[in-house]
C-alpha cells in the first residue's frame, strides 16, 4: 500500500540519518554539545537537520493521504519529486552557503506543498 509514500518516506528517512550523523560528528569534533557555539559549519548542518524536519513531514503526509485518496500517479510522482529534488538543493545550498541552490529548493519544497494540498482540495 501506497508505494510511492513509501519510498518517498524512505528517502527521507535515510537523507535525516545523514543529516543527523553530520550534526552529531561535527559536534564531537568542535566540542559544542548544545547549540552551534562559534562554528558556523555546525550552524549550517544544525539548519540543513531542521529545516527538513519542518518541511518534510507535512509533506509526506499530503503525499500519503493524496496516494490513499488515489490520486494520479502523475500528481503523486510530481509531489514526491518536487520535495526530493527540492529537498536535496536546499540542503546543498544551505551546507555551502550557495543561495542559488537553496532558493529553487525552496520553491521545489513550497511546490510539493501546494501541490499535495491542490490534489486534495480539488482531486
């Protein structure tokens, strides 16, 4: 049962796994246990962590309640990629400091947004 949420989900799963183990590395290697301190690196990965964790979750559940509510797999491949995609720059962009990786990244993740609350408002 709905397959493209899950592997949409397992994506995330692993990408937050990486994320998570970035942050906690980086803060055994400066010695900061809460916060970023002066470390500007850590700050990044710290923001790259949480701004996934407040995209991605209402985005898979728009995803999943869209794939129940049996919605074009079209939509449902465009929801999931737009977060993927947008997903993956934004964090690039975040790590690097690069605006023009984070910002289409952004607008990919408002895509996916828009998109899984269009397919349920008028799907």
């Amino acid at each position: 049962m709905l397959p493209i949420t899950s592997t949409t989900a397992a994506l995330a799963a692993v990408a937050l796994v990486v994320l998570s183990i970035t942050v906690s590395l980086h803060r055994k290697k400066v010695g900061v246990r809460i916060g970023y301190g002066e470390d500007i690196a850590l700050m990044r990965r710290i923001r790259a962590q949480g701004n996934f964790i407040e995209y991605v979750p209402l985005a898979l559940i728009l995803l999943a309640l869209a794939e129940y509510r049996q919605a074009s797999a079209a939509m449902l491949w465009t929801i999931a990629g737009l977060l993927v995609v947008g997903r993956c720059l934004h964090i690039a962009g975040i790590l690097t400091g690069r605006t023009p990786l984070s910002a289409p990244g952004m607008v990919g993740t408002y895509g996916a947004l828009l998109a899984g609350a269009a397919a349920l408002m008028f799907g």
